[in-house]
C-alpha cells in the first residue's frame, strides 16, 4: 500500500514539475460582463464572411475587427466583439494594436482615406506634407459642394508606418455629416479627383451603372505611352467570360484612347489565367481624343479672343490666362513628368522597378501593356 502511495506521489509530484516548467494557458474569458448585463461577447474567426455571419445572428451590438495574426505577414483573423470591450482591451493589449473596424457593406459610414506609397520607390516624397495638402483641399471641396464646414482639427490621423511603408489613415469627423455607405464615400472621392479625361470617367460609369446595379471607379491608372486607361471598378462585377457577375472578384474597364476603343478584363483568378480580354467596343465620338482636342482648341481660341480684348481694354492689367498658362495640361502631362506619376501608381519597389523598365524599354509599335503589370498597378 505504502509502495503504491509512494509512486502514485512520485507522478504527481513529476506531473507538477512538468507544469511548473510548462504551464498551461489560461482559458480567455472577456473581464467586462456584469451579472445584470448580457454575457460578453469575443469571438474570433479565420474568414470575414463567417465572421459577419456571426454578427447577424447576434442580438447584441457588435462589430468586426481584422487583426494581423503576426506583425507582417499580411494575415489576418477576424474578431467579433462590442465597442466598449474592444476598447478596454485595446488599451491594455499589444497584440491588439495592428488592427481596424471593418465596415460592411450598406452601412453608414464616414469619410475615410488609406494612403500609402512604398519609401524606397520614392524618396523624394514628403508623405506628411503630402497628406496635409489633401485634407486641406479635402476640406475646401466638402465645403464647396457640400456646405459643410472642417479642418485638420477635425480629421483623425492615424499613423501606421513603417521603413519600408509610408501609410496615413484619414477620418473625417464630421460633424452632423455621414455618408450612406461606402459607394457613397467612393462618388463623393471622385467628384474630387478625376483622371485627365473626365469626360472618359462618365462614359465609364455609365458602363456600371444599368440593370438596377450602380457600380463606381474605385480608382484609375493612366499609362501615358500607351494612352490607356485602367479603371478599377467596384459594387459592379459583370463579366463577359462567365456570362454573368462574379460573386466576389471585380473587373477592370480598359480604354485604350490611342484605338478608341475600350474592354473588359477581371481579377478572377480563372478569368485571369485563361488571359481573359472582352471584345473591343467602339468608344463614342464624343470621348475620342482627336473630339477632345478639337473642343479644347475651340475652348483656347475663343479664351485667347477674350484675353485680346481684355487686354485692349486694360493694356496694363495683366491677363488671368495668361498668369495661368505655367500650369497648362501639355505642362503637366509631358514626358518626364509623367514617367514620375507612373512610378507613383506602382505600390511597391519592385513594381516601381518594372514599370520603370517599361517605360525604358518601350517600342512604338507595342501597343498592349503586359496583364501582370496592370494587375500589380491595381492590386492592394
């Protein structure tokens, strides 16, 4: 008996030096809840779409949140809890700095901007100078189109660079002023900023706007030698190859300006591999750059006729278009220049590198640019 009392104290004794070296973690149990109030909720998920799930079937006021799985990797899950638990254990927790809301789709929102832009690829960039010109012209166009009165004072910045990675978030608090959902920030967002050919921007979107289904630019690249326009659309994901809209990838207008004419590539994964590329359509007479000139020439000459009987009436007053004509288009968009803000589109050092390659080694009689890099222009 004693033999056996012995070795049965042996093994606990063995078992407890074990967990002593090697203790087991301690079960989480969210510290919020009061015996008066709901149980807490804290629940983590490996897919988005199941975590929004969740969140339906919750009577309670949660929200999702995407944390980096390690510092880095680009992996995330996906936790499901209220606001005032989140906040108390973000206060407290490192592991929960890396992460963010996100916003479903349809739900009331605010205006928000990510800006980001690779160091190494620009080191001329002065990315707080940069991001104090857009909230400034940000805040004089709400107030322009909108009515609605804010400054830097009512932006939330929020800061999350690294050395290799310039990255700003931007929300704008607003006050009295949110927007219905986030199709509504991206139209907002693209009545401040067009590409150089607005009126291309309209025919797009009436591509993405039919069949009871309003689609949007979630952004554009021009590829000046090519004179070709890419075009990222969201909310809209009909495509030519399957014969009708992707459950989840979007598609990509092209048009290539030189041609007149436009198509239809997607980011789904066999739409891509099969190298998929729409039919050619004819642009519109209107959007056809030999029209757009033509108009711009009118636009010139009967400014220039202006100026001249301006400047007969006042001989010694300088004239407007003429302080102006330093910031003219030819300008702006000339060879050199534009070969910067073709880098600029490029989010990362290798990107930058090939599409610097591209345009040294470009050949006039090419006209197509290679799929991989519009995918890598437009890929987040």
């Amino acid at each position: 008996m004693n033999r056996k009392w012995e070795a049965k104290l042996k093994q606990i004794e063995e078992r407890a030096s074990h967990y002593e070296r090697k203790p087991l973690s301690s079960v989480y149990r969210p510290r919020l809840s009061k015996p008066e109030e709901p149980p807490s909720i804290w629940r983590l998920f490996h897919r988005q779409a199941q975590a929004f799930n969740f969140v339906k079937s919750c009577k309670e006021d949660v929200h999702v949140f995407a944390l980096e799985c390690k510092v880095g990797d680009g992996q995330r899950i996906y936790l499901v809890t209220t606001y005032a638990e989140f906040w108390f254990y973000y206060k407290s927790r490192k592991n929960l700095l890396h992460c963010y809301e996100v916003i479903p789709e349809n739900a009331v929102c605010k205006l928000y901007f990510d800006l980001e832009f690779n160091k190494p690829a620009n080191p001329g960039a002065d990315g707080k100078k940069m991001v104090a010109l857009l909230i400034e012209y940000v805040c004089k166009a709400l107030q322009e189109l909108y009515g609605v009165n804010c400054s830097a004072e009512d932006v939330l910045n929020l800061d999350s660079s690294t050395d290799e990675k310039f990255s700003r978030h931007l929300i704008f608090q607003l006050h009295d002023v949110a927007f219905k959902d986030n199709i509504h920030v991206v139209e907002t967002i693209e009545g401040f900023q067009c590409s150089p050919y607005p009126e291309v921007d309209h025919f797009v979107l009436s591509l993405v706007n039919k069949d009871g289904i309003k689609g949007g630019i979630r952004r554009w690249n021009y590829f000046f030698p090519e004179e070709l326009l890419v075009y990222d659309i969201c909310k809209y994901r009909w495509c030519e190859n399957i014969g009708r809209a992707h459950k989840s990838n979007n598609i990509m207008i092209l048009v290539d300006l030189k041609n007149e004419v436009w198509y239809q590539k997607c980011h789904d994964p066999v739409c891509k591999a099969e190298n998929f590329k729409s039919d050619c359509f004819p642009l519109p007479a209107e959007v056809c750059l030999l029209f757009l000139f033509k108009e711009e020439e009118e636009f010139t000459t009967d400014e220039a006729d202006e100026t001249r009987s301006n400047e007969t009436q006042n001989p010694h007053k300088p004239s407007p278009s003429r302080l102006s004509t330093g910031a003219s288009a030819d300008a702006v968009w000339d060879n050199g220049i534009d070969d910067a803000y073709f880098l600029e589109a490029t989010e990362d050092a290798e990107l930058a590198e090939a599409a610097e390659n591209s345009l040294l080694s470009y050949n006039s009689e090419v006209d197509e640019i290679p799929d991989e890099l519009i995918i890598e222009v437009l890929q987040e």
